[in-house]
C-alpha cells in the first residue's frame, strides 16, 4: 500500500487551484462508478486518493496563510541499506581502561536531612561566637566584682612628685630671671630647683 506525497504549496498557489474543477476520469479521485465498483483493491485505492482529495480541499479553504507542510512517507524498505559491523567496536577499548574507569566510580554519600544541616550550623556558629566572647570573660568578670566604677576605667596617676623627680623650672625671658632673683633673695625658691637658659 503505498501513501500519496505532496509537496509544500503556499496559500498563494492554493487560492489559485480552489475554482479549478475537477473532471471525470483525470486521476484526481472522481472515476467512474462503474470503474471504481470493478476490483475491491482498486476501490481502496481509490478511496484513500478521494479522501486525501477532501482534505485538500479543506486545507485550501482555511484562512491561515501558514505553509501546508505535507512528508513523503516511505512505504517500501530502500535499497541502500547495509548492516553494520559491531563487532570491531569493543576491541579497540583496552581492559586497562575499563578497569579504571570501573575503580573510578564510587557511591555518593545520601545527603543529610535538613534538620541535621540546620543543627551542625547552629552548633558552628555558636562555637565561634563562644570563641569571641571567652577573650572578654575576664574583663566583664573584674568589672561586676568591683564595687565602684568611675569613668575613664584607666586613670592617670595623680600622687604627688617628690622635689627630686621635679625637673627644674627653666627661665627663658628677662622678667622670668628678675622674678626668679627676687624669690631667691627672699628665701621662697632652692637654687637647684631652676635652670637659667640663656
């Protein structure tokens, strides 16, 4: 059995074809009654061209202008065919190969539920923030045990210097030396106490 093939026509094409009417007898599906009764086989044929005829008709008929896209279907098996050797195929792969690519292949491991997940980063995070506030424990410890902060926390030492540790008074202009002079005659300043800069 054998199905008809037609090519790609365009609606341009098949709007010209729509009022072309078809006779009698010219091959297009519309035989004579007597001629299409006289072999059942013939008959089928005969049917399967009128209707491909009705469904081009109809298809000339629509009013989309897309392309009518008809294949061509074999019915019969093609002469060029050949066999192919596969027996050639698996002797070229060495068994070395197979063998490591065979040890390559492992198992992936399940993966862990989300609850699971969601607990390992929890515990991580606390780590690391336990880790941060540890290098601060003992400050926070010393501090709620005193029994009175003042603020600055450090504070500069404000206990009296000895006459010793006092470096002397250095006189620079003319008044800080009669000044001086005066004071040292009244007995109210140590010599040693004062260096002169001239």
């Amino acid at each position: 059995m054998k199905f008809p093939t037609k090519s790609v026509k365009w609606k341009d094409q098949e709007d010209e074809e729509l009022f072309v009417s078809a006779t009698p007898g010219d091959g297009d599906g519309y035989e004579d009654e007597d001629d299409a009764y006289m072999d059942s086989d013939d008959g089928d044929i005969q049917d399967e061209k009128a209707h491909a005829h009705l469904l081009s008709d109809i298809n000339k008929i629509s009013k989309k202008k897309k392309p009518v896209i008809r294949r061509d279907v074999r019915t019969s098996l093609g002469a060029g065919i050949s066999k192919v050797d596969t027996s050639g195929i698996l002797k070229k792969l060495d068994s070395s190969s197979l063998n490591k690519s065979s040890q390559k292949i492992k198992a992936i491991p399940k993966p862990h539920e989300k609850p699971f997940v969601l607990r390992a980063k929890r515990a991580a995070g606390f780590e690391k923030v336990a880790m941060e506030v540890n290098k601060w424990g003992k400050v926070v410890h010393l501090r709620r045990q005193s029994s009175h902060l003042s603020f600055p926390l450090e504070q500069e030492d404000l206990r009296f210097k000895t006459l010793e540790k006092v470096e002397p008074v250095q006189l620079r202009t003319p008044l800080e030396q009669e000044v001086y002079s005066l004071l040292h005659d009244a007995k109210l300043v140590k010599k040693n106490t004062v260096c002169i800069v001239i």
